[in-house]
C-alpha cells in the first residue's frame, strides 16, 4: 500500500488543491492525516474529504500538540509503521500542486532499486519540483537549481552541514521507515533525520523531473530562497544569532543521531561524526582543516565559510565534550 501522510496547520488555503492532486494520482493511495491544532477552518475541511473519501482519507484528532511540523510528521510516521501494509511513504506539505502522475514514476522507479538492491535496503527518492508563486505562476522551473542544491551532494559528511532532501518531494520504503519512524532527541526537520538516516544506512536517489509545484507564498514554514543571490547573503549576516542557534540545533543533531545510531554504524561513519562533533572545539584554522580533510562542505565555498566562522565555540554549546556525548557505553 501506498500511504501519504500529510501534517497540516492553518492551512485552509490552499489545502483543498492539495488534496484533490493526491487523489486524482493514476495509482490509488491512502492519505494519512494530522492536524497540529488548527483554527482556520483546516479542520473542517479535513472532516469533509474524510466523509467524502473513507477508503483513502484518514484524519486523526489529537489533544496534545505534537510539536510543529518536524514533531507531526514523525507521529505520522509511527502510525504508519503500525501496519504493515504501508510499504511505500510519501510525504507531502499542505499547500503544494502534485501531477498526476507524481507516485507511478516514483513507485516504478523505487521498485526497480529494490528489486536490484533488496527491500531490506533503506531507500528514499526525491525529485525536482517547480518553484511557482501563490497563484501557480512559474518563478523557477526547478527547486534544486533555483535554491542552489546540488543533488550530488549526498553523503553522510554533507548531509551533517546541511539537507538536499525536500519532504514534500519525497519517498521512502519501508525499510527506511522502519530506521527513522521514531522521533529523535533533536533534529532540524523531519526531512533531515531521514536524509541522514538514509545515506547512513541505504541510498539516496535523486529523480531530475519536477514532479510536483511547490508553492512559494508568505506563510511558508521553510520557503524556496535563492541562496545565492547577494541579498540572501545580505539577509543571512544580519541574522547572527538565529544562524548561530541554527548551527547549535545541526551539532545537537548530530549528537542525537550518534547515540541513535552508534552500534549500527561503521568505523568510517563514526570517525566522520566524531569529526564533525569536534568543530565547536577547534580554532578557525582547525576547523577549516576539518573541513577539508572530511568535506563538510555547504553548497557554496562562501557559505561554507559562514559556517566555519558561525558554529558556536564549545562554551556555548551547553553539552558535555560533543564527540564524547554519544555516550561512552555505544564504544562496544
């Protein structure tokens, strides 16, 4: 079965055309939905399509706050992973366009990995999307190249400074769901946990066809920006301290993966994050040497620079040493 699940908040806008693209997909799907405590109206219409739609719409009401975005998407992740006809998880935001044809491509394409790697192997597949403004007007024909992601960069060392991997454009198998259901300690986004669980444990698969439109409007949580034009530098420099907070969470992120996931990784894994755990604790020149040596590069030279000066010193970090905090007992 092919399941989507859908964390949604305030959304009444555009949900309605979200919805209606997932259900008009050539191959049947499920839609498991959550809502984080709308007021807008987003709940109501959820009550509709789920008495329009019983067989393919599932709406579960929640008393408690699962903690934004991130914090919903994994609770939908766990109630997925309770039955074990969902093989195939897409995710999907509240405000996007899908073509029709978005989950055949994927699914055809996820089969074919499997089929040749194994469906014990951890597997996520993510595509392009096209950049569109509220109305669906084109701003760019591509996500990747608009915001300056070089699908490529995809290993573990790259992912650790910084996530390609959008959630809406997303799929996994159930061997990665499986990794990743269960929510961390910290993390960035849900879309960033999975990304390094899976270039941890399985492969990474970038599909060059915009399979959906992603909508760039003002409320969006984490919206397209064109990271390279110079006034997003200039916006960047003058967010220090949200920047440096960002930084905090990425190296708390990792922590949190190491004492995870420490028993399961190799040698070269756990050097890598050791490595990267250490940054906080080594100069300018240490840093970039380490760097370096373990390309803990960002998508661009300049913004890998930013990096290197940003991270907070060890002494802001409010954590014992970062390389000894996966725990000494996971050296077993």
């Amino acid at each position: 079965m092919i399941t989507v699940l859908m964390a949604t908040y305030q959304g009444r806008q555009y949900l309605e055309q979200q919805l209606d693209t997932i259900l008009a997909q050539t191959v049947p799907v499920k839609i498991l939905i959550s809502d984080d405590g709308s007021d807008d109206g987003t709940r109501e219409m959820l009550e509709n399509y789920a008495g329009w739609y019983p067989e393919q719409v599932v709406l579960h009401h929640r008393t408690e706050h699962p903690g934004g975005a991130a914090g919903n998407f994994f609770w939908l992740m766990q109630e997925a992973l309770k039955d074990e006809k969902n093989e195939y998880i897409l995710f999907s935001d509240q405000d996007d366009v899908w073509e029709n044809d978005k989950v055949s491509v994927m699914l055809h394409r996820m089969k074919v990995l499997e089929k040749g790697l194994g469906r014990q192997c951890p597997i996520l597949l993510y595509s392009d999307m096209e950049v569109v403004d509220e109305e669906l007007y084109e701003i760019s024909p591509s996500f990747a190249a608009y915001t300056h992601q070089d699908p490529d960069r995809s290993s573990f060392a790259e992912l650790l400074v910084e996530n390609q991997v959008t959630g809406g454009a997303s799929m996994i198998n159930r061997a990665l769901l499986m990794r990743c259901a269960k929510a961390p300690e910290v993390c960035c986004m849900h879309d960033w946990w999975i990304a390094l669980t899976a270039s941890c444990f399985g492969i990474i698969e970038f599909m060059p066809r915009a399979l959906s439109k992603y909508r760039q409007h003002g409320n969006n949580v984490l919206g397209a920006k064109d990271a390279g034009s110079f006034g997003e530098m200039k916006a960047r420099l003058g967010r220090g301290k949200e920047v440096e907070q960002n930084y905090r969470r990425m190296l708390n992120q990792g922590i949190a993966f190491g004492r995870r996931f420490w028993k399961d990784m190799d040698k070269v894994q756990r050097m890598t994050l050791r490595a990267f755990l250490a940054l906080p604790y080594q100069s300018a020149a240490g840093r970039l040497k380490n760097i370096r040596y373990n390309h803990f590069y960002k998508n661009s030279v300049l913004q890998t620079l930013a990096m290197c000066m940003t991270i907070p010193r060890a002494e802001k970090m409010r954590q014992p040493k970062c390389e000894q905090a996966v725990g000494q007992e996971q050296e077993a």
